[in-house]
C-alpha cells in the first residue's frame, strides 16, 4: 500500500482521497491555514479549499475541517508517524497502578484566643 509521509504524518493512498486531497487533509491536520497549505503545494488558497471541500464529502459531509481531520483519523487514513510506529512494534509500556490512601484525609482547624481579649470584648 503506498503512503504520503509529511512532517511526522502518514497519510494511506487509495482509501478514498486522491493524492492532493490526503496532502491536504495532513496539512489542515497539522493545524495549516489554507494560506500556508498552498505555500507548501504551490497552488491558491482557494484551490486548496475546494480540495479540501472535496475530501470532506468523500468522507460523509463533515462540516468543519477539523471532522474531516478526525474521521480520517478514524478511519486510519492518517495517523501521526509516532503512532504509526508505536502501533506497528506493539510498544506496551508498564503501566503502574495508582495508590489511593486508605483513609480520607482530614484537617483539623483550631481557633485559639487570649483571655484578655476575650475579657475587652465582653
């Protein structure tokens, strides 16, 4: 299966996005404007934007950019690359279990006050 590695993503070729569109999809991703999406693909912000349109009906007339983000993601169209690689060598770090107290924890407050001001007040 051929894949698109940007920057620390991998976007997956013949999922449903053409090859510009996953390009897109792994920009916005990054958190990219259209504007400096375009400046990295040499093409116009409103270029991109259509792509972008595109990519979001292809996957189910997602609304906002950022669903289009995650239903990739979802979908495993595009992963970071850390994860990618983390879910390839099945990395399982220990896990250490939390120590609760046995007891709540309690506070004791105390107000001490002097006789003679007691006295003065009185």
């Amino acid at each position: 299966m051929d894949t698109i590695q940007i920057d620390g993503w991998q976007g997956r070729l013949g999922q449903g996005l053409a090859p510009r569109q996953l390009m897109a999809t792994i920009y916005a991703a990054k958190d990219m404007t259209a504007k400096e999406i375009a400046r990295r693909m040499d093409c116009s912000p409103s270029t991109i934007k259509k792509q972008l349109d595109t990519a979001r009906f292809k996957l189910g007339m997602q609304r906002t950019t950022r669903g289009l983000c995650l239903e990739a993601m979802r979908r495993g169209i595009i992963a970071p690359l850390v994860l990618a690689l983390l879910v390839g060598a099945e990395h399982n770090p220990q896990v250490r279990p939390i120590r609760r107290p046995e007891a709540p924890r309690s506070q004791t407050v105390a107000r001490i006050q002097r006789l003679e001001e007691a006295g003065l007040t009185a």
